[in-house]
C-alpha cells in the first residue's frame, strides 16, 4: 500500500527508494570541496615562490586533504591558511571550464610534482576524468554547488548579500549564469539558512566511495588499536547510519557497525550488523566459484565462524557451540582446511571458557597448523597450550622453553600482536610462580618496546588484552610494595586506556577491587572490605567468594566462614584451580588457629605445601612455610619453626610483598624471643636483642604500609623486649609509640599472639 | 452501531457532499482524492436534478484571479509547475494560493526525480532532496500560525512536514486538516501513513464525520487488525455502500491478509465484474489464484491485465507469478525485475523475486533480493523468512535461526515460522526447543499441518511414547475433521505408530482398530495385516475359552465400545 501511495502524488519513475551501489563504477567524482584542493594543488606546483617551510606543511597537508571527508570553505581555509586561493578562486568562479582545461595535465608534466604516477597525479587524473564524464546538467549542478560554497564561506550573516556582487555582478556575463537568481529569492535563502532545520545535513556532503573507505578503514584500524582515538559509539553509529542510508550496499559499514555495537555491547545490533554484512558479501562474492576456495561458499563458512565467535564474546557457549559446529561442518563438506583450522582453534577456546580440559584438542591444533603453515594459529595454539601448562603444573623450563621458541617464530613472521601477548604471559607466569621481579621485568619490556606494527594513523598498537594485562600486573605488583600513589597512577592510566564499557575493563576493574580489598583487610578496615566483595564477585564468582570467606574469617563468623571454604576447595579441585586451592588451605588452616588446632592445621599446610611445591608457586610455598613454622611456633617447637621459616626468608625478602615481609620478620623475632627463653642467660641477652633488631625491620616494614594494628603489636612486642634488656630509654619510646598507637585503634580484635 | 446507521441514514447529503467536494478537489489538481470520492459517488444512487448542490460560491478575490487561475491551472494540467507558479505568484484567493504552493512542490519533486537519473554519484543519490521544501515549509509555517489556511492548504503543509521527516509535526497538522476539511480523502490517506500503532491512533481526536468510519477500516486493515476492519467495513456496505469498488476491493485484500483464500478470491471476482479493467489490487489476487494453484484463472487475468496496460507494476507482478506457476522461473524473475524498475519501492516484488531465485537454486541472488526486500520495509516477514529458508537450503541451520526468529517476531501467530524454527532446532538437536515450537505451533493454528506430526515423530525419536501417541490421535482427529485428504502417507505413518503402542501397552482392540484402518493406505497395508495376526495370536493365547476363532477377521466383529481416545468411527477415510 505504501508504494501505491507514494507514486500517489508524483512522477511514478521515481527512483530514489534503493539506489544500487557503484552502477556505472565512479569511485569518486567532484565536488566543490574537490575543486579547491584542485585550486591548491594547482597554485601549487604552478607559482613557485613558497618559502620552504610553507611549503612542506603544504605538502605534508596534501594526503588527508585528498582523503578526508569534505571541509567546508571556512574549514579548509583555515587548514591550508587565507593566503591561497582567493584569487584563483575568483577566477575559478568566473570560468570553471578554463579552469580545468588550464590544470596542468599529468601526462605532460613529466617533471613537475603532478605526474601520473604520483598521488597529486593520480587524484588530478581522478578528477579530470570524473569531471569529463559530467553531462551538461551535471556541470550546471556542480557549478551552482561551487558558487553556493563559495558564498557560504563569504556571505556571512554580518556582510549584506548585496555585499558579495562584485561577483554577483559578473556573473551575469558567463556562460554558466543563473537567471533566477534573484535578490528576493537570496533573501529568502539567508532566511533559511539561519533555521535550525537540517543543519547538520547542509555542513557535510555525502562521502565518495572514495572517502567512504577511508572513513572506514581508519575508524577500523582506531577500533582495533586504539579505541580512544576513534569516534565515540553513538557518533560512529550516526555516521554509519548516514553512510548506509545512502548507499545500502556498502557492506563494509555493516562490519563497522558490528564492531561499533561490539564495543558497547549490544548483542542486538552487532548481530544484525554481522549477518547482514555477510548478506551483502555473498551478493559481492557471487561470480566466483559457487563453493570453492574463493566464492560466496568461502564467506558462508566464516559467517558461522564470525557468528560463532560474537556468541563467544557474549558468553552464550551452547550458541557459539552451535554455530561453531556449523562452521565446522561446512568447512569440512568443502575441504577447507584454513577455515577448519580456525574453527579448531576457536573450539578449544570455547571449550577453555568452558572451564574443561582442552589440551588435546589445543595440541591437534598446533601440530594441524603447523602442518598447514599457519604459523599465528600455531603459536596461538603454543600459548594456549603454556598456559594450560602452567595452570596444570608443568615444570617451569618446558614452559619457558616453548615460550622461547614460540617467540622465534613471531619474530621471523613478524607477528606482533602475539608478541605482546608472549611477553604478557612470560609475565603472568613469572607472577604466578611469585617472582615479582623476573615478572616486573618483562612487563617493562612489552611497554617500552617500539611495536613492529607500522604506525597508522599516529597511533600506536596500545589497547589489547596484554597491555592491559601487564598494566593490571604492575598495579599489583607496585601495591605489594605499598607504593599506592603509582598503583592509583597506573589505573587511572587504565580507565582512559580502557573505558569501563570496552571489552578488556573487566580485568582492572578486578585489579582495582583486589588491591582496594587487601588494603582494607590490611588496615583492618573490614567494614571498608566487606562492600568490594560484592563487587569482585560479580567480576569473578571464585574470587568473590574467596574474599567472602576470608571478611567472615576476619569478623569472626567461623562457621559460615569455614563452609564457604569447603565449598570453594571443592569447586576448585574440580576446576583445577590450584593457587586457589592452596589460598583456601591456608585459609582453612587460620581457622583452626582460632580455636586453637593447630595440630588439625598442620597436615593440611603440608598438604598445601606440597601442591605449591609441585607447582612452582613460589610465594605460595613461602606464604604457606610461615603459616607452617607460626603453627610449630604454637605448638612449642619454635627450634623447628625459626629453621623451617629461614627456608622461606630469602624468597620472603627478595620477591615477596611488603606485607609479608613484615610477616615473616614479625614471626621470626617471635621465635627467636621464644627460643631466647630457653636459653642459658649469658646467650639470651644477645639472642634477645638480636629478635630486637629483628623486630625493628618489621616494624619498618609495616610502617612502609602504615599497617597501624600490626606495628602496634610490634611495639608492644619491642617495649616487653627492651624492657628484658633494661633499656629503659628505647622501652620507654616504643612503648609511648604502642600507647600512641593504642588510643587511635579500637581493641584488639583477635588475640596478638594468634595471628600470623 | 445505531449511530452510524443513523448517520448514514441521510445518503443523499452524502452524495451531495462528495459531489463538492470532488468539483472542489478537481480544481486544484488533487487527481487521486478526485478519483476516490468519485468512486464513492458513483457507488450512490443519483440525485434527482433539483437536488445537486449548487457550485462553489464565487469570492470578490476568486473572480479577480480567476484568468490567472485559469491560465496557471492549464500549465499546471500540462506539468510545467514553474510556469503556473509564475502566473499565480500575485494571487490572492485561498484557491489560487493553493495552487500557486501545490506548483511549486510538485515542481520540486520533479527536479528531484530528474535528478537522481543524473545526480554526481551512486552515494549522492539518496541526498537528492526536493529543494523547494524547505522554503514551503517556512512560508507556510507563517501562513499557518497566523491562522490563514485553508484545508488544501493545510493538507500541503502536512505533506511538505513529512517530506522533511517532521512526522510529529505532520500529524498534527494532518488532524488539523482532516477537521478543516473532512471531506478531502487525501488527508486521511497521509494520517494513515503516519500511525504506527493502535495507541496512536487512539490518542487522536478526529472529526466526528462519515468518512472517519472509511479512515478507521483502512487503519485497521494496515495494523493488521483484520478483525475490525471487516467489521467496520461490513456496517459501511450495511449503510448502503455496497456498490463501492473500494469496499470491495479493501474487504477482498483483508481476507488475503488473513489467508482466507475462498472468500478473498470471490470477491476479487466480483470486483472484477463490476469493474473488467481495474489494475490496482490486481496483484494481490494473483497471489491468490497463485496460492490456490489455479492456472486457466492467473493466465486469463494475465491476459487481460496486458491488455489494459501493460507497463504497470501490477501487470508485472500478474506475470510474474503466471510464469511462476508454470514454473518458468527465469521468466518470472525478469517481470519481477521490470516490475521494480517501474517502481523500486514495489516490496512485494522484491520478495517475489528472491522466491524466483530460491526456485533457481541461485542462493546469492535471492538473499539479495531479499535484502533489498527488508531494505524497504523492515517488516517484511516474508523475506526474513525467505533468508531463513536460503541459508536452510545452505545447510546453516543455526544461521537461518536467526532470520526464522525475526520472522516469528513479525508474524507471532503464524505457524509457518514455527515450524521452521522447530525443524532448525530438531537439525540442531535442541529437542526441548523444538518440541516447544512445534506444540505452539500446533496452538496457534497450523495451516499445513505438519507441527503435530512432526512433535510425534520427535517424541518418537526421545522414546517418549505416552506422548508420541497423543500427538498422533489429535493429527489424525485433526485430518480428519478439517474433511480434506492431504498426505495419506503420514495418517498410515501414525496409526501404524499408534497401533504398535496399543498392543504393547496391551489395548488389544484399539490396536486392532488401528491396524484395520492401515490396512487402508496401500503402504501400510501388511504391516497392518501382520499386526492383526500377531492381536488374534496374542489373544488366542489369553483367552483360549474365548469363543471366536475366526483369526483376523474375527477382531472386526469385536466391538470397540470402551472409551477409546481414537474414535474414528463417524469419518470414513
């Protein structure tokens, strides 16, 4: 019925519903905004006086001029400075057929800067042909549109329209005049242009397929590495919107698009976007061989792939599976083996996020794309597999030495992204075995080293998933050192790298939340702790829970505490989770301290201890070692226990957090105290003073922190000492310190002798 | 109800009415308004000489411009728009003032259509705008606030706000105009274009006038409420409209959008009695006859069609689907392709073609005709449900899911989408989903009445016999009582089912029931025999003092009297 009606009232001919892309294939055509660059070029290489300098921004201004959407007058005016063009201009407007005919044409010009072969030639030619295939209609429509952006820059609202005539005047003598232009009908047009109406429509003309592409890849190639840079969602949507409202086959701005609502995750869009992207392909792809390597057979099979993976990002696994099976099969039906590949590679990634065991699918892959010489999927392969590895306990060396290998080959085929991403997994692997510096390191090599990548667009490679890992890292790191200032400074870094809606902020939101967390815990702020463990949840269950577990712990809720733990340790055998399991041992094993089993914790720390022995876990094993030799502290072997906790010194001191070397200190000055007791009275003077010393060291270690509770057990500690010792003077300032300290805290939650 | 009769009770004024306001209408070049409520008229009995109403009355100001207006309105008749503007520049009366901003609209409009032939490239094309618009719109806008328009006039605004995408604004302009002048069919049609839905509609405050119950029917036949629109339409011919082609013609395309063929196909022939050389809506009834399969029908109005006019979209899309049917899809698509080069917003030809290509096997053509289909109008269920059925052909069963669902969304009771929906889950193995479409499927009406079938052998498959056997007996209750014979195979099929789950859930009479009547269906027919054998064995054995020992046969005479769920005794397959 529509239709019907629209050709109700008018012309029945009318053609402007669906416009079919490229009919007679221009790329390109001119506009008004094209004759002044024309102008440009052409003042350019004809007038040589141009101071040097001048003339190299000129040039340097040339590719994006060419490139670039179209500028108003005032616009490129101000880009290219006044100074060019008026008078060309006038000229220009007095005769534009002269003008093209005077343009130097590339093919004599053998010398100067516009021959053929050169980007000025190459746009000349673009225009001259476009130009010559004007019909006389066309050339009318051209020239009014020039006079009109001509006079839109020049009649201002403040210069009367009578003002402009002197070219108004001459007009009338050329062969291109206008008869009704009349003043009434000027009049009535300034009248209209002052409207709010449409405002946005009269300052940008429609893009060329031309400008289109570029417009699109260079938004594209922003996504991609720096999304900051790239136009905002809703702007880049009104844009592409616009594009495709005029050209509807254009099918790349369908792929934008995809990516676009994939930035602001919006499943709706970005799914209709990537069908029908793939819709307008097949149309494109339709001459070729029906199902063969190229083709539109060929883009069916990484439509399902695409579809496959757009599931994945949103988290629907039985769809991604669905549409990955489809892939599959397809792929398989028409024997193409890189397409097979990929879908392999995507269905061990799904079956990772998953949360079960892909290894074997993972090695199939490696050992599959190495055969077919796809040296990214390979190592992609390679790196999955390491950090399966790495999670299941593999010894270090193999890791590291496939590590090793892998990065030969991204640096023989230059394969920069997986580069990043090799040094970002070095990095978690050296933190997950606890050596903070080895994994300080390599993350100041990804961030200091000049990408392969050429630099497009003045932007470097700088948004993926490994620079926002190796920054969460860092943060980590330097908040284990109670270096809180960098931490705020290296997140806040993040948020702008990594706006809250993208893809990747969910990993410094998690960061960001821990470190808030371990803070509160460490000042024994639980109040403060207890609303970051909501928020951790929703960012990742088992964590969330860990943390639960540990504030209950700390507000002395045992029992709810103890069956969140059991719960967890559960979960995460299941899963294989083991830094968590070790976490929850240990956290077990504080539970029984508190109601003074320690002999029921001891297996289980031993336990623990060999689970991070066997992993490589290096802080873990320290941290369950001072756990361990705290337990033999209280069950009266301190002998034991001092010669236990120096096994876990050295790793403590050189790679372990701020917070646990105090610890460590902290228990080591309470053994040797404890041993000093037993000792003849010649020796315990020296001992005793020896755990002061001890002591102070922690006591400068928690003061770093400003971990108050914790030196006031120091103090307390050290005043009782210095008061063994007689020296009245040092008691007498710790123990004013300890009083200071005392009076600002409220008591004493748990006891001080039963806390680690 | 008794308020319309008694409004319509007075036909005469109604004639009278329409009779000026078509003489009115026809002096400012407003063919189409000029068209319908001739066609109305023409429905009503004619008046008797002293009772046509006497013409317009003369204003001092029409007489000062009636040369000008005289003269403008023949350029205007010829389309030179500019020039009619030229000479009615300095008009004063409400009619030539009209005319004077009418020329200049049109005018635009028809620059703008040249031009897009030759605009400066293919992403220009959609900029083209009529540049006359936006100075109508100023000038008009001062008109208006001031208080000076007309009806027409306001009318014009109306259309030159929605040219400009100000539909707020149109509509109510338009609802200005409608109370203005009730009588100008031209407004309503416009209002109707620009009411999405029934709230809108209903927030509205309309002229109370005869026409309003014309605009309502018109209204609900486009939002898809058949319901009322027949009933709205039913008390027009009651009111004594019955002779009206566009009554007609409208009741005849809502019984095609609810697909009841029968009574659309005769009114369409009716229709075409009354009046042989009609074009519009001719399409629709192709359809139809399409549907219905009948070519002597589709080939004689093809005939006839070219006859009349031959360079019509609807002509087009009559050959294109005579040719179709004769399944000469090549040709079919070729009319179709001519049938959108008259008119590229012609939708249903768009759909029609990417038919003609799935035909074709050509996969890659018809989802672009398809696309282009959606393009126009995104709520095109017949296309999505055409890519759907491509990429099924594909092979991408999980891919057309996506289209199958964006069809159902448009058409949620339409079975159709259901049921693809439930064969692409069944491809996927999603069972729970596919039973799940199935069953609503079945709920909502299934026009091909396959939904239960294929929820029995899906049940079947998962070894869910209590509910298999359900499913059979309402599909054969289902075949059986809609009287027509449709697949045979798949009756045999499900009491074949139902008469192995008898005897193993030891029903020995209902399963010898339903072996008796597989004995009907040449496919079953020994399977149905060697199931009333194994029924006399079993019983044989059960019930040795039992009397008869006829074998077979004897289970015929056994009376089936208990309740049994299958009762097919009253049909007679």
């Amino acid at each position: 019925m529509a239709s019907v009606h629209e050709s109700l009232y008018f012309n029945p001919m009318m053609t402007n519903g669906v416009v079919h892309a490229n009919v007679f294939g221009i790329k390109d055509w001119v506009t008004p905004y094209k004759i002044s660059v024309l102008a440009l070029l052409y003042e350019m290489t004809t007038s040589k006086p141009i101071a040097l300098q001048e003339r190299r921004r000129l040039n340097k201004l040339i590719l994006p001029l060419q490139q670039g959407p179209d500028l108003t007058l005032g616009q490129f005016l101000k880009t290219v400075g006044e100074c060019f063009l008026h008078s060309i201009t006038l000229a220009l407007l007095k005769d534009m057929e002269y003008f093209f005919a005077t343009l130097p044409t590339p093919f004599r010009a053998i010398d100067s800067e516009a021959y053929k072969t050169s980007v000025v030639g190459l746009f000349m030619r673009h225009m001259l042909l476009a130009y010559n295939k004007l019909s006389f209609s066309q050339v009318y429509k051209l020239y009014k549109a020039l006079q009109q952006y001509y006079h839109s820059q020049f009649a201002q609202p403040g210069v009367s329209p009578v003002g402009i005539p002197g070219l108004a005047a001459d007009n009338t003598d050329m062969d291109l005049t206008s008869t009704e232009d009349t003043m009434g009908e000027r009049m009535e047009k300034d009248e209209l242009d002052t409207t709010p109406l449409h405002e946005s429509d009269l300052s940008r003309g429609p893009l060329s397929q031309k400008q289109a592409e570029y417009f699109l890849a260079r938004q594209a190639y922003l996504l991609k590495n720096d999304e900051n840079k790239a136009l905002k969602p809703a702007a880049l949507q009104d844009e592409l919107n616009n594009m495709l409202k005029f050209n509807p086959d254009f099918a790349e701005a369908h792929y934008l698009s995809y990516l676009n609502s994939m930035r602001v995750q919006d499943i709706f869009i970005s799914t209709h976007s990537l069908l029908h992207y793939f819709d307008r392909l097949i149309l494109s792809g339709s001459e070729g061989k029906s199902n063969g390597d190229e083709g539109y057979g060929r883009s069916l099979r990484y439509a399902a792939l695409n579809l496959a993976a757009l599931h994945c990002r949103f988290g629907h696994y039985q769809q991604a599976d669905l549409a990955l099976q489809e892939a599959i099969r397809i792929a398989q039906e028409s024997n193409d083996h890189v397409c097979l590949q990929h879908c392999l590679s995507w269905l061990y990634t799904l079956e990772q996020m998953k949360g079960s065991d892909s290894s074997v699918l993972t090695e199939d892959s490696v050992k599959m794309a190495a055969h077919f010489c796809l040296p990214y999927l390979a190592s992609l392969g390679i790196q999955s597999l390491v950090q399966q590895g790495a999670v299941q306990g593999k010894t270090a060396h193999e890791l590291m030495d496939a590590m090793k290998e892998t990065d030969i080959l991204h640096w023989k085929h230059s394969l920069s992204e997986l580069i990043d991403i090799s040094l970002a997994q070095t990095t978690s692997i050296w933190r997950m075995y606890g050596k903070s510096t080895m994994a300080q390191q390599q993350a100041q090599l990804l961030l200091n080293m000049s990408s392969l990548e050429q630099v497009n667009f003045g932007v470097h490679q700088n948004n993926t998933e490994a620079f926002a890992v190796i920054l969460c890292h860092l943060a980590e790191l330097h908040a284990e050192q109670g270096l809180y200032g960098a931490v705020s400074e290296i997140l806040k870094h993040l948020k702008d790298q990594f706006p809250p809606h993208t893809q990747h902020a969910k990993l410094w939101m998690l960061c960001d939340l821990k470190i808030q967390f371990d803070r509160a815990m460490n000042d024994g702020k639980y109040h403060l702790a207890e609303p970051h463990v909501t928020a951790i949840a929703a960012l990742n269950k088992t964590e969330g829970l860990y943390r639960k577990a540990l504030v209950l712990k700390a507000l002395n809720r045992t029992t709810e505490a103890y069956s969140i733990l059991q719960r967890l340790q559960l979960y995460c055998e299941k899963t294989k989770y083991t830094e968590m399991i070790i976490r929850v041992m240990l956290a077990t094993a504080e539970l029984h301290w508190e109601s003074s089993g320690f002999a029921t914790a001891l297996p289980l720390l031993l336990q623990a201890l060999s689970l991070a022995r066997q992993h490589h876990l290096q802080a873990l094993a320290s941290e369950t070692i001072l756990h361990l030799a705290f337990t033999q502290l209280m069950l009266g072997v301190p002998d034991q226990a001092l010669g236990v906790l120096h096994e876990a010194m050295e790793p403590v001191l050189a790679h372990g957090a701020v917070m646990d070397k105090g610890r460590a200190l902290l228990l080591a000055a309470r053994c040797q105290v404890t041993i000093a007791g037993a000792q003849p009275d010649c020796q315990r003077h020296a001992a005793l003073s020896l755990a002061a010393q001890t002591l102070g060291e922690a006591a400068a270690y928690f003061s770093m922190l400003d971990c108050k509770e914790r030196l006031r057990d120091v103090h307390y500690l050290q005043a009782r000492l210095h008061h063994t010792l007689g020296q009245t003077a040092e008691r007498n300032k710790c123990a004013m310190l300890f009083r200071l300290l005392d009076q600002e805290l409220p008591a004493p939650g748990a006891a001080v002798a039963m806390r680690l | 109800m008794a308020a319309l009769c008694s409004e319509f009770g007075d036909l005469v004024q109604i004639k009278k009415q329409l009779i000026s306001v078509i003489s009115l209408c026809k002096e400012r070049g407003l063919v189409h308004s000029v068209k319908w409520a001739s066609e109305l008229a023409f429905a009503l009995d004619p008046l008797p000489k002293n009772e046509l109403p006497p013409p317009a009355i003369f204003t001092e100001e029409d007489c000062q411009d009636l040369d000008a207006f005289g003269l403008a309105k023949s350029y205007f008749d010829l389309k030179e728009y500019d020039r009619a503007a030229y000479f009615l520049r300095g008009c004063r009366s409400q009619k030539a003032y009209f005319l004077y901003m009418y020329s200049r609209y049109l005018s635009g409009e028809k620059k703008k259509d040249d031009e897009t032939v030759d605009s400066l490239g293919p992403l220009e094309k959609g900029q083209v705008r009529n540049e006359a618009l936006r100075e109508l719109r100023v000038e008009l806008s001062k008109k208006h606030s001031a208080g000076e328009l007309d009806g027409f006039a306001l009318y014009l605004y109306g259309v030159v706000l929605r040219k400009l995408d100000l539909l707020k604004e149109a509509v109510d302009v338009f609802v200005e105009a409608t109370h203005a002048l009730p009588l100008h069919w031209g407004a309503w049609l416009e209002l109707c274009n620009l009411i999405t839905n029934i709230e809108m509609l209903k927030a509205l405050s309309l002229p109370d006038c005869w026409i309003k119950d014309f605009f309502m029917a018109h209204m609900y036949t486009e939002l898809q409420m058949i319901k009322e629109a027949l009933q709205k339409y039913q008390s027009l011919i009651e009111a004594g409209f019955s002779k009206s082609t566009y009554i007609i013609s409208q009741i005849a395309v809502a019984y095609h959008n609810i697909r009841d063929i029968d009574q659309a196909l005769a009114l369409f022939n009716e229709l075409r009695e009354q009046d042989p050389f009609r074009i519009e809506n001719m399409d629709t009834f192709s359809n139809l006859l399409y549907v219905r399969s009948m070519k002597p029908e589709l080939s004689y109005l093809a005939h006839n069609l070219v006859e009349i006019d031959k360079y019509r979209v609807e002509t087009c899309c009559v050959i294109g689907n005579y040719y179709s049917l004769r399944s000469q899809h090549e040709k079919a698509a070729l009319y179709f392709q001519r049938a959108l080069k008259l008119n590229p917003r012609c939708l249903g030809a768009w759909t029609l073609m990417g038919h003609e290509y799935m035909e074709m096997k050509n996969t890659s053509a018809a989802i672009q005709a398809y696309r282009h289909a959606i393009e126009v109008n995104k709520r095109d269920y017949r296309a999505w449900y055409g890519l759907g059925q491509t990429y099924e052909i594909l092979k991408m069963p999980f891919y057309c899911l996506y289209y199958y669902r964006k069809a159902h969304q448009l058409r949620p009771n339409d079975s159709r989408m259901l049921v693809a929906l439930g064969e692409s889950y069944e491809k996927l193995s999603q069972q729970v989903e596919a039973k799940k479409c199935y069953w609503r499927a079945y709920s909502v009406g299934d026009v091909e009445r396959m939904a239960l079938l294929k929820l029995a052998k899906l049940h079947e498959q998962l070894n869910e016999s209590d509910d298999a056997a359900q499913c059979y007996i309402i599909y054969i209750q289902d075949i059986f009582s809609c009287g027509e014979q449709l697949e045979h195979a798949e009756v045999s099929t499900a009491l074949r089912y139902l008469g192995q789950y008898y005897f193993k859930n030891k029903h020995y009479d209902e399963a010898s029931l339903c072996a008796q009547r597989c004995c009907d269906y040449n496919d079953a027919r020994e399977e149905g025999k060697a199931l009333l054998r194994q029924i006399s064995q079993v019983r044989d054995q059960t019930e040795t003092s039992s009397t008869d020992l006829f074998g077979p046969l004897s289970s015929n005479n056994t009376p089936v009297r208990r309740v049994s769920p299958l009762d097919l005794s009253s049909f007679t397959p």
